[in-house]
C-alpha cells in the first residue's frame, strides 16, 4: 500500500486505508506527511473524520490543520474535544517554524516528592491516555509556577528502588529549547547532543512542551528538500511537487528564471565591448565557453560546499576568512590544473590541425592564464556569496549555482579578454 499511495486518488487512498485492521491503519496513517493526512481526513464522512483526527497527538493536528484549507480549517478544530482545541489553538499562535509550533504540549509531569513508585504510576495512567505515537521517555520536574527543575527517564525510573524520591534521581543539567527558537536549529541541536526529547520553555523557563527526535527527522526532510530546491535556482516549493498546482510551480520557477535571464545579458553587453578584440582575433571566440563554463562550475561547487557546511552547522559567519583563504588556493590550484590541460589541448591540436594560426603558443598562454584568473574568482565569489547572504538575514542557499555562474559568467569575460589584450598585444590584437 505505501509503494501504491503516490499513484492513488484521494477516494481510492480513503478506501484501502479504511479496509485494512484498525490497529495497522492508525499506524500507516501516523506515518504520512500533513498534507496527506488533511487529504485522506477530507475525504471522509465527519463522523469518521472525528476518530481519525481525535487518534493524533495535538501537535500532528495542527500540522494537519495547517495543511488543509483555509475553509476547512474550522470545521476540523470543531471535531476535537474542549482540551485537545485548546492545546491545538495555542500550537498554531506559533510559526510553523518554531520550536513552538513542533513541541507537543502533553507531556509527564512529576513532583520531586514523588517516589519512584508514585512516578511510575503516574507515568503509566498519562502514558495510557496518550493518543498517537507520542510515547513519553521522560517525565519532568516542575516547580509550583511551571517552571522546569530537572527531568528524569523512565529507564531510571524503573531500575530504581520504589521507595527512592524523584528528586536523588533528577537530572537538572537539561538541555531546553526556546520556544521561539528555529526548527533548524532545533535540528543542530538534537544531531549535536544526541537527543531523543527536548523540552521546550519560554523566556521565564516555564515549560511549554516537548519536542522529540520524530519532530526533528520531518524538520530536517524539509529543510533539505527546501535548500536543494533552492539551489537548483527555484524558490522553495510548499508543498510535494505532484500536489503543487501548475501556476504556482511555474510562477516559483520564472521569477529566478527571469533574473538569471538578466543576468546574462550583461554577458552579451561584455562581449559587445571586446568586438574589436574578436574581430581582430577569432579565434578568441572559440574559447569563450569553455572560460565562463570553467568559472561557473568552480563558483557552483565552492557555493554548493560553503552552503551545505553551513546547513549542517560546521561552518559559521566568522568563519569567513578561513573559508575564503582555502577557496582562493583551492581556486588557484584547480585553475592551473584546467589551464595546463587548455593548454596542451591548444598545442597538441596545432601539431594536429594548425587552426589557431601562428601564435599558437600565445593564444595556449592566455587560455592558461585566464582559466587561472577565471576559476580563482569563480570559487572566490561562490565561496563568499553565502556568507554575505547569511550576514545580510538571508538563506545562504539563495546563493543558488546557476546564480553564481551567472555571476561569473561576465567576470569570466572580462578576465579572458583582459589577459588576451595584455598577451596578444602586437601580434594578433
């Protein structure tokens, strides 16, 4: 049934998850994206709607809630239970992209009184009333006013002597999250520590909720499929790609489609203002794909490198200067590998098929040199773009590899007709 999902109809989708045993069903229906949960709820009579809705944790019904239609939006909040509205209604005051609006607000709350015989009661009553998945690993220790002292895990729990006090086994060196914190970081912080659970407070260290290690694997799909997207020269899609309308793909796709177009126009104006050069010198001409090609995929590879060191935490803003200092020798080396290949190719052509004319040689020279120029700039800007986007507040990915070769693109002109002007003066120019 999974591997068919994608190919069914909303009503077929409906029908064969209705068919399969009840137990099996919730579990499959746990496991699908937002969207297909709202679609599949949809199709449904509302008295079933209600029991499918009420099986999910609040949190995974405010993503549901969120991926349906605006019209439908109220209707649904109406199936759930006073409790349950409540919880979801204040899930969904947050951004979508906030540690907020990932937390789960139900989560096991002790007093450090307790023994661990009363924790563990407690913690299975609260364990039996949970819907969903959301099975509880911790229960935490909160003051009078909410605030969080300490948590402790049930394995503890259950090793220890019944007749122990919650508080010797608490564990008060809790790592929390803001409750206004990114879903991205969120992510860092989960792959950083290790962590199953994390709760979530505000500024007053109250606890809000928790946010568990199921939260962070959708964060992390959907930061990723946002960022390749991103570098693909498109603005992120906000919903699986089958299920975005046609207008609004194409409306994502030409806005960086018509910018990039601009772009290169100015590669025609670079190469209208070096004419004389080519008439003068032909066979220049031949050579000025392989330059801008050449600038642009180095610029697309230190790009895609930087942004994706930064995506995963292992490079930040300061470290710029190191990031600049590796790329520009990195550039500089594989600009001389490329030009010393331009430059054989050039020569051992000749010996072939004299077409460059008598200067060969000089015409091998300025190839040498300007993939040297060309490919050094081209992982210089690809390297320094994300950092000046990141410092500016925005997405580093935005820094796309089609827009940094077309950047490079008529830096690359300039440095080509520049060196031909500098090493082909008083011969073939």
């Amino acid at each position: 049934m999974a591997e068919a999902w994608p190919r069914l109809s909303a009503a077929e989708r409906t029908r064969r998850l209705k068919q399969l045993p009840p137990d099996l069903a919730h579990e499959f229906f746990f496991d699908l994206s937002a969207s297909d949960q709202a679609e599949v709820a949809l199709a449904l009579s509302p008295g079933e709607r209600r029991s499918w809705i009420r099986a999910l944790a609040p949190d995974d019904v405010a993503d549901l809630i969120q991926a349906a239609p605006l019209n439908q939006r109220g209707s649904m909040l109406a199936l759930l239970d006073e409790p349950t509205r409540a919880e979801v209604i204040a899930l969904l005051a947050y951004a979508e992209d906030e540690a907020g609006g990932l937390m789960n607000p139900r989560y096991i709350r002790v007093r450090p009184d307790m023994t661990v015989a009363e924790a563990l009661s407690y913690f299975r009553r609260q364990a039996q009333q949970r819907t969903g998945r959301d099975t509880p690993t911790y229960a935490y220790i909160l003051d009078a006013e909410g605030k969080l002292q300490g948590q402790v895990s049930l394995t503890d729990l259950i090793a220890s002597d019944a007749a122990t006090s919650v508080a010797t086994l608490m564990n008060a060196d809790v790592i929390t999250i803001p409750e206004e914190a990114d879903q991205e970081d969120v992510a860092h912080l989960f792959a950083e520590h290790g962590l199953a659970a994390a709760p979530v407070v505000d500024r007053e260290g109250r606890m809000k909720g928790v946010v568990t290690a199921d939260d962070v694997v959708a964060v992390v799909e959907e930061e990723a499929t946002e960022d390749i997207q991103k570098l693909g020269g498109s603005a992120a899609l906000d919903a699986p790609y089958l299920k975005t309308a046609f207008h609004r793909m194409v409306r994502k796709r030409a806005g960086w489609l018509s910018a990039l177009f601009l772009g290169e126009m100015l590669t025609a104006t670079a190469m209208a203002f070096f004419e004389a050069e080519i008439a003068r010198a032909v066979v220049l001409a031949l050579f000025v794909p392989l330059i801008i090609s050449s600038g642009g995929n180095s610029g697309s590879q230190a790009s895609t490198l930087v942004i994706r060191a930064m995506a995963l935490g292992e490079v930040r803003l300061r470290d710029w200067w190191r990031v600049i200092r590796r790329e520009l020798a990195a550039g500089f080396v594989l600009g001389t590998v490329l030009g010393t290949i331009g430059f054989l190719r050039i020569v051992l052509w000749q010996m072939v098929s004299p077409i460059y004319g008598q200067h060969y040689m000089l015409v091998a020279t300025t190839v040498f040199f300007s993939l040297i120029g060309v490919v050094t700039f081209g992982t210089f800007a690809g390297s320094l773009l994300p950092f000046i986007l990141r410092r500016l507040g925005f997405d580093p990915a935005s820094a796309s590899a089609p827009f940094v070769a077309t950047l490079v693109d008529v830096t690359g002109l300039v440095i080509y007709f520049s060196a031909a002007s500098l090493i082909l003066r008083g011969t073939v120019l």
